[in-house]
C-alpha cells in the first residue's frame, strides 16, 4: 500500500527513467521527477542536460528487442560501411572486367568463334598486362608512400622518378643519337634503368634517413631539389636537339602504354608481384604509422625501420611503372584520392585492393578512349593529367583536405 503523504504521478510529464528512479522505504518512490541515489553518477542526455535534476528531460532508454545500430572498432564500424565497401568493390570488378574484355575484343575484325580472333586478342593481352601492372605500380605506391610521409597531397614523384627517367632518355638522344632511343628499348637497358631509380631513392633514404636528426620533410625537400635539377640539365639538353630529334624523344616522354614492351614484363611482373606483397603484409604496421612518429614508437615499432622498408617497397613500384610506360604524374594522387573516398576506412588492406582496382578502372578506361576513340594510340597520359590535375587543384582549394 502506498503512503498517505505520497503525492500521484504527474500524468502530463514524461516518464521517469527507470534507470534514474530510486526506491526507498521499502517501496515508496519518488514523486514528481524522479530521485537519484547520491552515489549514482549523474546521467546526461544527447543534447547535454543533466537527466537526474529536477526538471531535466529525460530520455527512454531503448526497449528490449528493439535492434539500434550496431557499431564496432574494426575498419568498417557500421553496416552500412560494410555494405557501402563491398558494393564498391564489386562495381569496380565488375567494370574492370568490362574493359578487359572491350579492350581485347573491342574493333576485333574476326567473329569470336574464328580463330583469327584469339590471334588478336593474344597480340592485345600485353597491353592488357601493362595496365594491369601500371595500375597496381601506381596504387600501391602512392597510398603507402603518402601513408609514411602522412600527407595526402604528395605522390613519390616529388622523389624525382620521372625526372631521372627523362634525364635518362634526353641524355641518350643527346650523346649517342636517334638510335640511342632504339637500343633503350630492349631488356638490358631496362634493367640498367631500374637499378639506376632504385639505387638513387635508397641511397637518398640511407643518407637522409640514418642520422640522428632525421627528417621526412628534409628528405622530400632533397627529392625536390634533386628532380628539380634533373629536369633542367634535360630542358638544356633537348634545346640543343634537331627538330626532328626531338620529335622522336617527346614520343618516348609521354606516358604510353606503347612506350612498353614484352621483353619487360618477365622482370618487371616478378619485382611488381613481390613488391606488392610486401606492402600488404605491411598493411597493419602501416595502420600503426600512420598515426605518427611518436605513436608508433609507443606502440613498439621502429618507425626509421618501417619507413625505410616502405620507401624501399615504394621505389621499386615506381622504378617498374616509369621505365614501362614513361611518366605519369597525377595517376597515383587520382587513385589514392578516389580510394580513400570510396573505402572510407583507415585500414591499408581494405585500402590497397580498393585503389588496386581503381586504378585499373582509370588506367584502362582512359586507354580504350584514346585508342578506339580518339586514335591515339594509347597516349593515356592526356586525359590522366587532365582529370589528375583538376583534382589536385580542387583538393589544394579545400587547404588539402579529403
């Protein structure tokens, strides 16, 4: 039985907490708004009003069976997360697989069931390789290398790649002549042209990376001034060029997939596979670096070891993408911008399969309207510096921000 004195439950206002409503007495509750033990932490609502004063608003907590969103600490925390990526990936499958087959059978003059047909295809499926090999290059270069340098903006040709390999090329045609460039296209200069990329950016992080003071940004800017100074002795290099050898020098300066060759692919398919592999394995240190240099040291890793092991993951990807098809500024930063869009997620392995993938939609897709549209012959640097370079622009308008 309830107590004389006991005033009745305002009808009007909303229902206590059960939460927050006390009993005492053996039974008798509070009235009007509800009472708090005094060793009960007080409880505040959404909006910041403290539930357990007077007068305060209360909010029901959710009924049993009732099915809330559910959240977690993994890369993907919602549902709709998970939805969102897997729906992505398989999109960006499905279209890949799309322009592989367009660029393999697309203007084919045989019927598919004539044999001639597989001849054709067969003598496309190198270009198909290159793409493939590019995009993963590219890909996985460029989301560690910024991941390391944590900066979203930068790409690894700032380490000045693309500026050895013209300095390469113009002093080939400048010293030995036109046929120079022919020889330049076999497997040995090829391989000369790796070990010379890779040998400059480890001798560049052995140096700037091993003393006591140490610096990411110092070795960025060194890279800088290095690429810098490559590209200008090539300006006055192919200043001194004839008209018609200059001509031929631009043909191997632009990013091509006719720039390849198939006596790479049996070097470059190995390093591209292997470096990749190892970038993954890579993908939880990397979760862990990405959050600085002094909390990866907190955790227990060696941030100047793990940095180094990138970065030399990193210059290999390069090296192969460049001596294969040529420079390609802005197809990296396109990728990885486009990935951590689409991905959402910090998690580098749902991240490299993502830009992977993105990268072969993009590389591919510009290659088929080149070729079969515009009849350039896979001159695909056009439209990546195009697009590549308004969404640099508009990434610097929004003061670098994604």
């Amino acid at each position: 039985m309830r107590a004389k004195d006991e005033s009745p439950v305002d009808t009007g206002t909303e229902a206590a907490d059960p939460t927050a409503a006390t009993v005492v007495n053996g039974g008798d509750r509070s009235t009007g708004t509800e009472a708090v033990d005094r060793d009960r932490p007080a409880v505040i609502d959404p909006t910041g009003t403290d539930r357990s004063g007077a007068g305060a608003r209360v909010v029901r907590p959710p009924r049993r069976g009732s099915s809330p969103a559910q959240r977690s600490s993994g890369p993907l925390p919602t549902a709709k997360s998970v939805r969102r990526y897997w729906t992505m990936i398989i999109v960006l499958s499905v279209a890949s697989a799309g322009i592989a087959l367009g660029i393999l059978a697309w203007d084919n003059p045989m019927p598919i069931t004539d044999p001639g047909f597989w001849l054709i295809a067969e003598l496309r499926l190198t270009n198909l390789v290159v793409i493939a090999l590019v995009a993963l290059c590219q890909s996985f270069g460029t989301v560690a290398f910024q991941t390391v340098t944590n900066n979203r903006i930068i790409t690894p040709s700032i380490m000045g790649f693309e500026s050895l390999y013209v300095a390469i090329q113009t002093s080939a045609m400048y010293f030995f002549g036109v046929t120079a460039i022919v020889e330049l296209k076999g497997l040995v200069p090829f391989v000369v042209q790796l070990i010379l990329m890779v040998g400059l950016s480890l001798a560049l992080y052995g140096w700037l990376l091993s003393g006591r003071h140490s610096s990411v940004a110092l070795m960025l800017l060194i890279g800088v001034v290095i690429g810098g100074g490559l590209g200008s002795v090539a300006t006055f290099m192919q200043r001194t060029l004839t008209p018609s050898e200059f001509d031929i020098l631009s043909a191997r300066l632009f990013g091509s997939i006719s720039n390849s060759d198939s006596s790479y692919l049996p070097v470059s398919i190995p390093l591209c596979v292997l470096a990749c592999l190892g970038l993954y394995l890579c993908s939880s240190r990397l979760n862990v670096v990405a959050l600085g240099r002094d909390m990866t040291s907190n955790l227990g890793l060696n941030f100047k070891g793990e940095l180094i092991r990138v970065l030399f993951f990193v210059s290999i990807l390069m090296a192969v993408s460049v001596s294969m098809i040529g420079p390609m500024v802005f197809l990296g930063f396109l990728v990885a911008m486009l990935a951590y869009q689409f991905a959402d997620t910090y998690d580098h392995k749902r991240l490299f399969p993502m830009a992977a993938l993105l990268g072969f939609v993009v590389l591919g897709g510009a290659y088929f309207v080149m070729k079969n549209i515009f009849y350039a012959e896979g001159v695909v640097s056009i439209i990546i510096e195009i697009v590549g370079g308004g969404a640099f622009l508009l990434v610097i308008l929004r003061k670098g921000r994604l």
